[in-house]
C-alpha cells in the first residue's frame, strides 16, 4: 500500500514540475513514507528522520514531509518530535504535501493524479482502510475506515498503467475480498477481475491481502476461471490456536481457516500461498506455539512471514494485555518457524525442478534477469529479453528462495 502511495505521490510531484534526484542529498524536498505496523519499521522511519534533520541543518531551504502510518489524527505530538518536518499528511491525504510543492489551493488536485509505472508491474489500491480492528493492528487507526473504489474508476487507472507499459497490476486492500461491500450495487472482488480482464495489454492480475473470513467460493472461483488472474493467495494464519486467535480478534478459527486453503488446493492445485504468522502475542504459551508451528509444517505453505509480536500503541492488545512473553522466547519461536519454512519452501520450490513456468519478465540486476512465476515464485534467468515480456522458463535449480532457469519460449511485449 505504501509503494502505492509513493507511486500517486511521485506522479503528482511530476505533475507540478518537479523532478527525483538520484541522492537524497541533493532534494529539495523529501518525503518519507512511514509504516508503522511494527516497532522495526517504526525505528527505521525515526532514524531516517534524524538524519534528515541533520541533512537539513547542513543545506538551506530543504523541506521535509512526513506521511505514511506514522501521521495519526493527533500531530500535537508529532510537531513536539519532529519539529524540524514541514509538512505532516495522514496516509493519502496529500494535501499537506501539495502544499510544499506548489499544487493549486482549494483540493482536489490529487483525485486528478494517476499513478505512472515504473516498470511491468503496478500497484493499484481498490479498497483503502480496513473495519476488522484486530487487536494488535494500528492500520485501522491510521488508515482509517473501509472505502471502496469504484470498478469504472478503478478500471481508468489500469487502462493507464497498461497503456505506459504494465503488465501486471496488483489490487490491493488491507482485507482486498472486504472491497465493494460499501458501494451502492455491493460489487465484490470477483466483480472486480472480471471488469478487468479485458483491459488491452495487461497480461496478469494479482490481488493482495486476503481474509480467511472473507475469500468466498465466488471469489476462489473467479480467480480459479479467470486466466488472467494469477493462481497466488496472501492469506495471514497469525496463529494457529483459537485462543490466541480470539484474543487476537481475528474473527476465524484454525479449522475454518484450513477449509480455505482446502478450497482454494481444490480448486487450483498449484496454486501459490504464503502466510503471516505472529509469534509471541499477549499470553502465547510454548503449546500455543506449538499448535501454530504444526498448522504450519502441515499446511506447508510457499512463504511465512513471521513476526514477533511488538505492542503497537493505542491498539486493544496494547491497552488491555499484557506483553508477557519473554524476548528470548518470542525470539525462540521466531526462529523456529523460519527454520522450518526453510525446509518446506525447499522441498516445495525443489519439485519444481524440471517443470516449465510462465515468467513476467521484470528487471534486469547484476546481468540476470528476474520475474515471478503466476504462483508468485522468483526466477533468475538469462535470455535476448525486454521487462515486461511473458516467458516459459525451464526450472533447472531452487532454493528456498528462489529459482534459476532457463528461457525456452518468450511472448513478446505488446
Ligand atoms: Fe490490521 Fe486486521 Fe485490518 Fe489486517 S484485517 S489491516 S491485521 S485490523
């Protein structure tokens, strides 16, 4: 969502005639996109802060702009901090920013901006915000309530990005199957992908973070049936106890969580999922961790995102539990579980040895080019190639991480 955000940003910047520099050091204006979902990110967003405040001593007439989920409705707090930042704007309310840079007074100028790709693959929210509130999350706060795009606007902007040379676009919400519910015709996501399907040049949709409880067989069908959409499923488990996921207030329990991914394996037996697992939440004890750990060896998932738990402020679970695991345990765990999707996503990526994959071809880095597979895999390979080309590529080595093969069919860019 943040890549998304920078993205809209950047056009709009380029709208009112600025320009990007290579080296921070020599903007005139720098804005800094802030995640705040965990108290990593939220580090890294202060540091940077800093040293920018530094950078700004040393030049005269530097601005900087903060935005991202870092700006809550309160800034009383955030002037206090960072008294040295120009401008403070809430997720997508650019406004702030606008200013700095010389948009015309009176709003408005940003629903004008459509986001320019930078490459074959874009990013395009379709829902912003998220109602579920689970209890260790600051998204809610900081994003504010479910709001749904509508399909004709949301389908203008694909058929732009295709136009400037997308390949791929990624629809995104923070609870992407949640999308439409608030809109007057209640259109859900496969409404969505199907508008889109059609759109000239654009070759693959994905669709990015699902719900347990929301991801429909109408949905798992659409994505099943439709050949642009790509086999390839974020599903967050963030634990595999129905206590903790209670306390969690994820609103699903492990067994429905696991008829989902039945249905979607019955559906699209290739089908790529990944996952996000939390470890160490408010009174997670070692046989909790172990119910997680074994839903995980057993679902064998392509990737874990696994976190350990750092309380978020203002959250439920900040306000009303108490964060009593101890870091050597969580670390412990978080260990665990990385070992283990080591393992799994081996033995997962090594029987894809010797099969042919559909690759979008992405960029090119230290001589190799890379793309993902439509289940959402890595692959490096070599070949007479252009970003945004569909090649069939030979899978002939894997890692856990990643894939190496070589190109035996390639489709053209249109
Ligand atoms: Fe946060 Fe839960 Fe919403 Fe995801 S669904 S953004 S975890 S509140």
């Amino acid at each position: 969502m943040n890549i998304a955000d920078s993205a809209k940003l950047a056009a709009g910047l380029d709208l009112l005639g600025h320009e990007q520099t290579e080296r921070v050091e020599d903007a005139d204006l720098i804005v800094v996109n802030t995640c705040v979902v965990r108290e990593h990110a939220e580090n890294r967003a202060v540091n940077k802060l800093a040293a920018l405040r530094r950078l700004k001593a040393r030049r005269n007439g530097v601005k900087i702009a903060l935005t991202g989920c870092l700006v809550g409705p309160h800034l009383d707090d955030l002037r206090k901090r960072f008294p040295y930042v120009d401008a403070f704007a809430p997720p997508q309310a650019f406004d702030e920013i606008g200013g700095l840079a010389g948009a015309p007074c009176g709003g408005g100028f940003w629903d004008g901006v459509f986001p320019v790709p930078g490459g074959p693959t874009a990013y395009v929210p379709v829902i912003h915000g998220c109602n579920r509130f689970c209890s260790y999350c600051i998204v809610p706060y900081r994003r504010g309530r479910e709001r749904s795009r509508p399909i004709d606007e949301v389908r203008r902007e694909v058929e732009r990005l295709a136009a400037g040379g997308a390949r791929e676009v990624t629809l995104l919400g923070q609870s992407v199957e949640a999308y439409g519910h608030d809109l007057p015709d209640r259109p859900d996501l496969a409404d969505m992908m199907r508008s889109l399907h059609d759109v000239d040049g654009l070759e693959r949709i994905r669709f990015l973070t699902s719900y347990p409880a929301d991801l429909t067989e109408r949905i798992i069908e659409a994505v099943a049936e439709l050949p642009k959409v790509c086999e390839c499923f974020s599903l967050p488990l963030q634990s595999g106890d129905d206590e903790v996921l209670a306390r969690m207030r994820r609103g699903y329990t492990v067994e429905q969580y696991r008829a989902v991914v039945e249905s979607i394996r019955r559906a699209m037996p290739d089908a790529g999922i990944s996952t996000d697992v939390i470890v160490g939440f408010c009174g997670e004890s070692d046989e909790q961790f172990r119910r997680t750990y074994d839903v995980l060896a057993d679902l064998r998932f392509d990737k874990v995102h696994v976190a350990a738990y750092s309380p978020r402020p203002g959250t439920i679970a900040a306000r009303k539990m108490a964060d009593d695991v101890p870091p050597e345990a969580k670390q412990a765990r978080l260990q665990a579980v990385e070992e283990l999707e080591a393992r799994v996503a081996g033995e997962i990526n090594a029987a894809l040895v010797g099969t042919v994959q559909e690759v979008l071809v992405e960029e090119r880095r230290r001589g190799r080019w890379s793309g993902r597979t439509r289940s959402g895999k890595l692959v490096h390979f070599d070949g007479e190639l252009r970003p945004g080309d569909l090649a069939r590529v030979r899978i002939e080595k894997a890692s856990p991480w990643s894939l190496i093969g070589s190109v035996i069919e390639r489709k053209a860019t249109a």
